[in-house]
C-alpha cells in the first residue's frame, strides 16, 4: 500500500471534454503527417510504428487505460500569463575563455554572434540586439563548457533568487496543477526551464536518482578527466531562477498510468498532471567482465568519471585497455594519452567508428589515434579477464594477451526505462514516442498527458522517415527537452512534430569533428570541401529516396564554418536534374 507523499497535494483534474485515448487499430499507429518546415516534400505516413512485440502483451493495461484513465487535457495547460523569458530582448553576453574549447557549438546555434576565424579563436558580439537574442540563448544552453555568460532579458522563473528546498515542504500549491519531470538531466532541465518559459506556472517537480542537480555530460570524457575543469564547473547554470522542487537522490521505481502517479523508492507516490520522462540511458556493461573489480569501469556518471579520474592518477597506472570504439571511448583514449598513458582500443568492429561515420571517414579517426600513439586494435575482442589484484590480465582472440591497470568499457548504452516496465508504455528500447514527442503505449495509442525527451526517447523525425530512433546528443537532448515542454502544453493534437536536424561533436587528438544529420542513414558519402589526406574536410552523406538524392548528414573535420552551409540542406530531397553529376572525390 503506498500513500501520498506528505505535502504533495492529490493534482488538480479539469472535466475531460473528450475521449481520453484514441484507440487505433492494430499494434501501433502514426497521425498523419504533413510536410516538415523547409523540406520540399511530405514524408509518407508509415503504417505502424509501435513495436510489434509489445503490442498484445499487456492486456491489463489497455482494458485499464481505455475505461478509467483521466488524463489531462491540452486545455488543461493553457498558459495563464506570457512567456516570462522574453526572447525578443537585447542582451549582452561573455565567454569565458578559460573553459571555452572551441567546440563551435555557438557558431552553429548562433552563427549572427559567434564565428570561430580561420586561426582557429572564437570572435563574437558582445552587444546582442533583441532580434537574436533567442540564438543567443539556445548557445548558452547548448555550450558543453558553460563558457558562455548572459545579461539583460528575463530570467527563467518568476522569482529568480527563490530559494530551492532540496525537498519541497509545505503543500503551498494546493490546487496548482502539477507537472513532474522523471529524470534530473539535460533534458529535464530543459524541459523544465522551457515550462517556466512559457508560462506555465504550476507546481513542478524535478526528480533525479543522482545526488547532483544536472550537469553537462561531454567533458566527463575530456576535461574533467584531465583536470581542467572541476565538477562544480559542470554544473548547468540553466536552473538559476527556475522555481521548481528539486527531489534528488530519489529513483522512481514505478509509473502508474492511469492513477497519474509516479512511484519512489521507499513506496511513496508522486501524483502529476503531466509527466515529463526523461531518464537518460545507463553504461552498457559486459557480463563476462568481472563484476566488482575496481579495475573494470564505465563512464556514465559523474562519480563513474570521478572514478577514473583516480584510477589514471594511481601511482602505479601506466596502460588502459578501451573496450569499445565509440566517441566516448575514443575520446577517453586521448586524454588517457594526454596524462602519458598507454592505451589500447580494442574493437570488435572494423573501421573504426563505421557504423556512426562509414567506413571512409571512421579510418580518418584511426588514423589520428595511431599517430597519438593508441594502440588500436579493431576487429578483435576479449576472450578470457584474469583480474590478479595488482593488474587485469585480459587475453584477446586472436591470442594476445594484455596486462593493464584498468578496463574501460565504452560499448554503448541502454536506455533507462526499467522503471517503465509494466506501466504500458512501449519500452522497448527507450520510450516510444508519436512525432511530437508524446509517448505511446503497447496499443499505440498516444498518452496526452505523459512527454519524453533527450536519450530515452525513441521517436520518428520526419525530416529522414518514419522509423523511430533514439538520439544520444547534448544539442539534441536541450532541443527535444523544450520540445517535448511545449508538446506537453499544447496537447497532441495541437503540438507540432519533432523534426530537427540531430547535431553532435567530438575532439581527437586536437582535431574538431562536427556532425549533423545522422550519417549512418547514408548509403553514398562524398568528400564535398577539402581532403581526407589532409585530415580537414567536409564529407556529405546522402542516399536515394523517390523524390531524389537527399542529403542526411554532412560530417566536417577542422571545417566548423563549412559545415554550415550543409546543415541547412539536410533532411531536404533534391529534385534531380540533368547534368548535376556529383562532385569528384578527392
Ligand atoms: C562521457 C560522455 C561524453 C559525452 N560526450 C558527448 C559529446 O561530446 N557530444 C554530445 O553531443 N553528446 C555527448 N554525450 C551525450 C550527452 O551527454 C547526452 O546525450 C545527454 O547528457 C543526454 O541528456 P539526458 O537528459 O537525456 O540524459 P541524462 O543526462 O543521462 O539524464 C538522465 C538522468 O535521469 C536519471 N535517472 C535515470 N533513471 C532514473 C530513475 N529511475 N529515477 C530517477 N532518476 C533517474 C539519471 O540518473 C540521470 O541523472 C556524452 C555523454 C557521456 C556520458
Ligand atoms: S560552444 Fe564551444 S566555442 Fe562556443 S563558447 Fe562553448 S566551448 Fe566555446
């Protein structure tokens, strides 16, 4: 039996006006679609897009839902005064170049104020008139380093020096309506800073099984690793002002859909009106590895990292095996290296970083890690691991063997959605969610009340097809956040779908990788600005629809600048013409 938690009010329910769920034949269903802004065609409509196998295995849940769900209605969240950050303000901002890294992310938000220049520094306007003083927010939210400072506009709360009870006391909200976000992260964050943005000023609630408000990820991998940035300066500077409860170092263990509730550890129930689920994705590990060996590690978390971070900085460690050939474990192995370390990278795929960048573009990346002295080793994977207390002695399959001081392992991850299990969402890996943003159960029928956002979430972005993916990126995970916030006022019906161009980075060994689109939909990649000799370029991926080539991502290495005039074509089919013959590889 649980019980409310004290001081949480039972939520406000206005009169449902309309069927609460819209049943759909068959496992899984897509509204209809029309054509994304700024593409030249619409997206055919996929038939299904729930996942066949968890459609008929929950019929407790679809009998439930259909006759006694009450969820909200998007008239339930109609906003009760203006937006409270006004977006159309002058504002002057300062970068602080102590962290900035010169990731380009700014240009790439705000290219009106940021442009890196030829030599490599970042120049920008110090002065923002009103008129691009949104890009120049959305770079502050997206910057990894937190480089960026703002000044002038609104704040995002209507009290910005409100003080935050880690748990929220008294239920001075009675009546409030109450919307609840599952997952202390980037895209919780966002999603809750978009709230307040719009207006909503109702009761929300951040819960978060890490003891840390939300922090940026990326430089987990990079300079916290090395030292040069501490783990207060993570912290994002987003939930200043925002006036929210915070309930940290709380997991949820349940959903109850139709009771509009979540579950937290200890039993206590959480009820909302609108739930935003944004729970991230966990290290994946390997079952064969010894478990509770300190010398095998994952690099997820802050206190995964902080880990490492000692592990490298032991007396004795000279060599760390790289389990996994992803950015993240790439990128490990280059500051690993900075601290003069031996590091081998051991793939059970060839080339490197093929299935994220082809097989051309991912030997670019080999390349470099070689000449930094990593040791890689592609195609192979790890037999047998010996862990003789003073070292880990792992043996290959191809029979090499490897005495090391530690193991990382960067294979990947799964999303966070053991808590979903049973509630009658479709889970299978991440939350399924409709174009904009709303999750979907087992039956396909869209839930108006319940959004997910950053990592976790699966969904179709029409600007590519109908099938439904997740994304792991920063940029991604603050600009689905706000989405899925605005998605969660409006209601289903009213709110647009979710159709950006995905964008993400990396650094090797000093080299810039900036990508956008997702370039593994490409079936034909082509070098379209300098050479991959030279290790600076710009390769663009397309593949063939009916309506023509259509470019899905352009990759650029050491080319921020270059890389924007691509950007903007992606998603777009381009009719053909004749004579258009593609440009020669170089
Ligand atoms: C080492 C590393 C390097 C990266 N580098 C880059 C990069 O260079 N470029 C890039 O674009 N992206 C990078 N990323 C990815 C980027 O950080 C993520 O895409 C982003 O953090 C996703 O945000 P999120 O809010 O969806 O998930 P998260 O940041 O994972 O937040 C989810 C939160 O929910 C919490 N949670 C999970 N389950 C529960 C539960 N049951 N109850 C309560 N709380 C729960 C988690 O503890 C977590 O705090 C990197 C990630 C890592 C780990
Ligand atoms: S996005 Fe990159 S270049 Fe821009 S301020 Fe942040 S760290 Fe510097």
């Amino acid at each position: 039996m649980t019980h409310p938690r004290p001081g949480y009010p039972a939520p406000q329910r206005l009169p449902a006006t309309r069927a609460p769920y819209v049943p759909v034949p068959g496992p899984g269903h897509v509204p209809a679609q029309g054509p994304v802004p700024g593409q030249g065609h619409p997206v055919p409509p996929p038939a299904v897009y729930a996942s066949p196998a968890v459609s008929p295995a929950h019929p407790r849940s679809a009998v439930e839902l259909q006759s006694t769900a009450e969820p909200i209605q998007a008239e339930a969240f109609d906003l009760p005064r203006p937006a409270l950050v006004a977006e159309d303000e002058a504002v002057r901002i300062s970068v602080d170049n102590n962290r900035c890294h010169i990731y380009g992310i700014c240009q790439q938000e705000a290219p009106e104020i940021f442009r890196i220049s030829e030599g490599g520094s970042l120049h920008y306007t110090r002065g923002v008139p009103a008129e691009f003083a949104a890009q120049a927010r959305q770079a502050v939210r997206c910057c990894p380093m937190q480089a960026i400072q703002i000044r002038g506009g609104a704040g995002p709360g209507p009290k910005a020096d409100r003080a935050h009870p880690r748990r929220s006391g008294k239920a001075s909200r009675a009546g409030r309506r109450r919307v609840v976000v599952a997952g202390a992260g980037l895209a919780g964050l966002s999603a809750a800073t978009r709230l307040r943005e719009r207006g909503f000023d109702g009761e929300l609630v951040l819960v978060g099984e890490e003891p840390h408000r939300p922090y940026s990820r990326p430089p987990l991998s990079k300079q916290y690793l090395s030292g040069a940035l501490s783990d207060e300066q993570l912290t994002f500077r987003a939930d200043e002002g925002l006036d929210a409860h915070w309930l940290l170092d709380t997991p949820i263990t349940g959903l109850d859909i139709h009771g509009s509730a979540i579950e937290l550890r200890g039993g206590e129930r959480l009820p909302f009106d609108g739930l935003v689920i944004a729970t991230g994705v966990d290290a994946k590990r390997l079952p064969e590895a010894p478990v509770f060996s300190d010398r095998v590690r994952t690099i997820r978390t802050l206190g995964d990292a902080a880990a490492i971070h000692r592990a490298m900085r032991t007396a004795q460690a000279r060599h760390v095996v790289i389990l996994g050939g992803g950015f993240v474990g790439c990128e490990l192995a280059c500051t690993a290296r900075e601290h003069g370390m031996d590091v081998t990278l051991v793939v059970h795929s060839a080339p490197l970083l093929r299935r994220v960048l082809g097989e051309r573009v991912g030997s670019v990346v080999a390349g470099i890690q070689r000449r930094a002295g990593v040791d890689v080793r592609l195609g192979t994977q790890i037999t047998d691991w010996r862990d003789h207390g003073d070292m880990l002695r792992l043996r290959l399959d191809d029979g090499d063997v490897l005495d090391c001081d530690f193991v990382v392992l960067g294979l990947g991850s799964h999303p966070r959605t053991e808590w979903l299990r049973g509630s009658g969402l479709d889970v299978s890996d991440g939350v399924l969610c409709g174009p904009t943003c709303h999750a979907v159960d087992g039956w396909g029928r869209v839930m108006p009340h319940i959004v997910a956002a950053g990592d976790v979430a699966r969904w179709p972005n029409a600007r590519f097809d109908s099938q439904p993916r997740r994304v792991e990126h920063l940029i991604h995970a603050v600009e689905m956040g706000q989405h899925a916030a605005d998605a969660l006022l409006r209601g289903p019906d009213r709110a647009a779908r979710f159709a950006p161009v995905p964008r993400f980075w990396s650094e090797q060994h000093g080299t810039r990788i900036q990508a956008a689109g997702i370039p593994s939909l490409g079936t034909d990649v082509e070098i379209v600005e300098g050479s991959l000799r030279a290790e600076r370029f710009v390769a663009r991926y397309s593949r063939r629809t009916p309506y023509g080539p259509q470019t899905v991502a352009a990759v650029a290495f050491d080319m921020p600048v270059e890389l924007l005039a691509y950007r903007d074509q992606i998603g777009r089919s381009l009719p053909r013409t004749r004579g258009a013959g593609r440009r020669k590889r170089r």
